[in-house]
C-alpha cells in the first residue's frame, strides 16, 4: 500500500497529462486559437516539458483538436 492512495507512480507522466489539460481548458475559455496564442495564455514558456510536445501529445490525445496548419480547440475530455 502506498504512503498517499492518490500519489501517482510515474509523475512525470501526471505532470505532462496535467499540461495537456490546461491547454484544454485554456483552449475551452477562448474558443479557437492560433499556436503562439494559445502558448502565451497557457503560460507554457514556464513549464518543464517543451510546449510544442505537449501539444503534439494533446492532439495524438484527443484532449486539443488541430483545425488547420496554425488553429487548434478543445477535444474531448480523457
């Protein structure tokens, strides 16, 4: 049994979901967003893993949908 029932073996991994999220959520307040738009208000220039695999993970995820070369929105919840 673990020392805390919620604590997440592969942090790493809860970490990167937890980003791919935000962008979700970033993308569900504003609607439709270019790619540098949606860096900026997710605040990822901040965050440890690079933007750009974040959101490629988020696409392949389903979490954040690509609407073109430069356009993404919020997909669906996992």
């Amino acid at each position: 049994m673990s020392v805390a029932g919620d604590h997440d073996p592969q942090p790493s991994r809860s970490y990167t979901v937890a980003r791919q999220r935000r962008l979700r959520r970033v993308l569900q307040s504003y609607g439709i967003l270019t790619r540098e738009r949606l860096r900026d208000a997710a605040g990822a220039n901040a965050w440890r893993v690079p933007f750009e695999l974040t959101l490629l993970r988020a696409v392949r995820a389903g979490r954040v949908r690509r609407l073109g070369r430069d356009f993404y929105k919020a997909g669906s919840e996992r």
